[in-house]
C-alpha cells in the first residue's frame, strides 16, 4: 500500500513552524508496513489543495492530510477537497450533530462561524473527534481513500490514533516494517560506510542507513514482513553492527550519551566533577538530564575566565600565561583541579575556542582540549570542531561525555 502524507497550513508551507505532523504520521505508516511515498506540504489556498490532493490521489491507495479543518477563513481544506472531489459541499448531519454535542457540553451554541464545520463534500463520511469541534473527512479521491484530520496537535494525533490508524491496520500476519537504530558516537561517517559495506548495499534488505546529529552517527535498521520474520532479519543485524562498531556503540532508539555515562557511573560506582570552559556548563547540563545524578555528579564548576581557572581550580597562572588557555596543560590541570577539589573518582576539563572570534593559525576556531584525570594521572585530547559556535559547544560537551564512558568502559586510555 502506497500512501501520501499531507500537511496543509501556510504557516507551514513558508516555513514559519516546523512541519512534525508529517514525520509522525509517516512514522506510523510505516510501522505498520505502509509505504510513504512522499510527503506534501500545502498553503491554506482552495485550490492550492484540491490540485495537491489530486496530485496525492494519482500516485497513492491512502492520503492522510491534515490541518485547515477549522471554522475561519483561512481553514479551507474541505472547499479545497469539495473541489479535487468535484462535488458540493452539504451540511452533515452527524457533523452537525457532533458541533451541537460538543457546543452544549460547555453551555453554549453552535455559532455561525462554527456552521462551516459541518460542511462535508457529499459522498463523504464525518469521522468524530472527542477533543475539539472540527471533524475529520473521509473520503473516496479517484482510487485513494483519503483522511483529513485537523491540525491542532492534540487533535491530531487523537484523532489518528483512534480513527485512522485502526481502519489501516490489518491482519496479525499483516507485513509491517520495523525499524530499530544503533547509536554511536566518535566515528566518522566513511568508516562506518567502510565497517559495513554489505549491510548498507543499495537494495539490500534490510536496508540500512545513517543519520549524522553533532558527531552522533545513528544506524537505522529497516525490515519489512511479517512482524516475526521483520524483528529476527533487524535483530541480526543489530548484532552485526554492535560488533563491528564496537566501543563506538553506546545505545539503541533515544538513548542520549548521557544515559550511557550514568548507567556506567552507577555500574561501576564511580564519581565525577566537571570543569568547563568553552562548554559553559552544557557537559553538566546534558549530565543531569538524567534523573538521580546526585548520586554520581558531584560538582561542576564553569570557569570562564582565566581568574576563575587560578581562583576556583587552583590552574597555575604562569602555564595559562606560558600556553594560553586552550591548551593541553591547561585542560590537564583544571582536570587534575576540579577533581581533588570535589574529592570525585574521575574529572574533566575542557577549554576551547567556540568562536567566531578569538581563532589563531596555531589554535583556530573549533581547537577544543579536553582532559581526564583520575586517582593514577591525567589524559588528554585535542578536538578541532565544525559548525558554529552552539555546534563547537554541542560537539565539545558530547566529545567530552564520550570521553568519560570509554574511561568507565575501558579504564584509562594512556
Ligand atoms: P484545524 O483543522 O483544527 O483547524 P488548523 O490547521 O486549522 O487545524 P491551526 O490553528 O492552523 O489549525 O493550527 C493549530 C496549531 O497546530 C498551530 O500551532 C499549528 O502550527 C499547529 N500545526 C498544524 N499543522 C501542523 C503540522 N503539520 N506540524 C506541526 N504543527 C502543526
Ligand atoms: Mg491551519
């Protein structure tokens, strides 16, 4: 089954919010072994939508659109679709019945603006929506069986769930498509292009691919059939990329980095204190996402200026004066300081240069140093980061984060 999915809003199709209905739907689909063939994003204009809707209605068997279902002016998905359909549009009496309901419920009447909302194309079904007074249409376009929902998000997904995904889920030997993802961290993609070629072969199936985050490389695993036959072919490779990427593997689906740190802290028992610079604290932020932290992050101090570094991480002044402050000896000592002054098991320390300014030949924008010290001495890593400012930050924190799950792993890495 090949299916469209439809968004229609113009705060959408000129880019002033974020489309995620499409990606959620789409998601749904697909789990239940639908194939989405496109997504489309629609301006609130009449005709605008009855040609994207007969567009949709060519290439697929469902179309689920939604948005534009409201009582004002400029919801008019249902003259749109009332026009792709080439019927009228007539007052729906279970429509009218459901605005009457809803009305009363909150001791008022259905008002004249709210009337349109009854309005269906005439061959069309009113699919009710026990949150809000817009119900969805469905209908017959050419071959596809089409869905309008309404946009607002609670509406959405309600109404999705409850009255578009049941009449698509089929039989329990229907094919579905599963999709697990093995998240890692520290490789470049091209390695592990190289570290699974066979896997990621074009028409191989399951078809395996990567999606790249701030350092973070994602593996999604796609299999369809039925759900046994799916989750053994996904679970097997699953293995084989556990065991090919190794240590670069930290977790599966919305594992964070710092979920895998804190389930090594608490794993082992070991305790940890930060010293930031060019992170500005985002390493212990992103650490205490994580709830019960308390237990294994004991202190992190953001020691922006060089001051600080002296004052609150007992830095020697003259290795700041001799090396600067991005620098390795620098990055070891505010380890080596932050650790005995928090009495933690292990530290880090981090200093870099985020940008835009302040880059030298010698220490450009994006030279980050970072260091771990422990109760038997100190490592350190410089890091020369992409992206803008919030980037360099971003990758400094999760290299950093990354930095302490392989000590929790593997011990020290000098
Ligand atoms: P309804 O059909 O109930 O009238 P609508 O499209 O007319 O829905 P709007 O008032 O335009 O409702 O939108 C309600 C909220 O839902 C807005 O904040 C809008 O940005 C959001 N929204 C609508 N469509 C999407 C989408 N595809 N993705 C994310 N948010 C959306
Ligand atoms: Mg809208």
């Amino acid at each position: 089954m090949r299916a469209v999915v439809v968004s229609i809003g113009r705060e959408l199709a000129r880019g002033l919010s974020l489309d995620t209905h499409s990606r959620d739907i789409a998601r749904a689909l697909s789990a239940l072994g639908i194939n989405v063939v496109r997504h489309v994003t629609l301006d609130d204009d009449a005709a605008a939508i009855a040609e994207g809707l007969r567009d949709a209605a060519a290439d697929a068997d469902v179309i689920v659109a939604s948005g534009g279902l409201g009582p004002t002016q400029d919801d008019c998905t249902r003259f749109g679709l009332a026009e792709a359909m080439g019927e009228e549009l007539v007052e729906n009496s279970e429509a009218m019945a459901h605005l009457e309901t809803f009305a009363k419920a909150r001791g008022r009447r259905v008002r004249g603006a709210n009337r349109v909302q009854a309005l269906l194309p005439a061959s069309a079904r009113a699919l009710p929506n026990p949150v809000g007074t817009a119900v969805g249409i469905e209908a017959n376009l050419g071959e596809a069986r089409l869905f309008c929902i309404p946009g607002v998000p609670v509406e959405m997904h309600t109404m999705f769930d409850e009255q578009v995904l049941p009449q698509l889920a089929d039989s329990p030997d229907a094919r579905v498509m599963v999709v697990r993802t093995v998240r890692t961290f520290g490789l470049f993609e091209s390695v592990v292009a190289e570290r699974l070629p066979d896997l990621m072969t074009p028409g191989r199936h399951p078809h395996v691919g990567t999606a790249v985050h701030s350092g973070l490389i994602d593996i999604h695993i796609y299999a369809s059939g039925n759900r046994d036959e799916a989750e053994a072919l996904v679970a097997a490779d699953v293995a084989t990329v556990r065991k090919r990427l190794g240590t670069a593997v930290f977790g599966e689906g919305h594992t964070g980095l710092e979920e895998a740190v804190a389930a090594l802290l608490a794993e082992r028992g070991a305790t940890v204190a930060l010293a930031e610079s060019c992170t500005g604290g985002l390493v212990a932020a992103t650490l205490v996402n994580v709830p019960g932290m308390s237990d294994f992050f004991v202190e992190g101090v953001v020691a922006y200026a060089n001051a600080s570094k002296v004052r609150a991480l007992g830095v020697d002044e003259r290795l700041i004066a001799d090396h600067g402050a991005v620098s390795e000896p620098v990055a070891r000592a505010m380890a080596e300081g932050v650790r005995v002054r928090a009495g933690a098991d292990v530290a880090l320390g981090i200093t870099g240069v985020a940008g835009p300014g302040g880059g030298t030949v010698e220490k450009p924008v994006g030279t980050v140093w970072m260091a771990l010290a422990d109760a038997s001495g100190t490592e350190a890593a410089r890091h020369l980061l992409m992206g803008d400012r919030a980037q360099i930050r971003l990758r400094a924190a999760y290299y950093a984060l990354n930095m302490l799950r392989l000590w929790l792993m593997e011990g020290p890495q000098r």
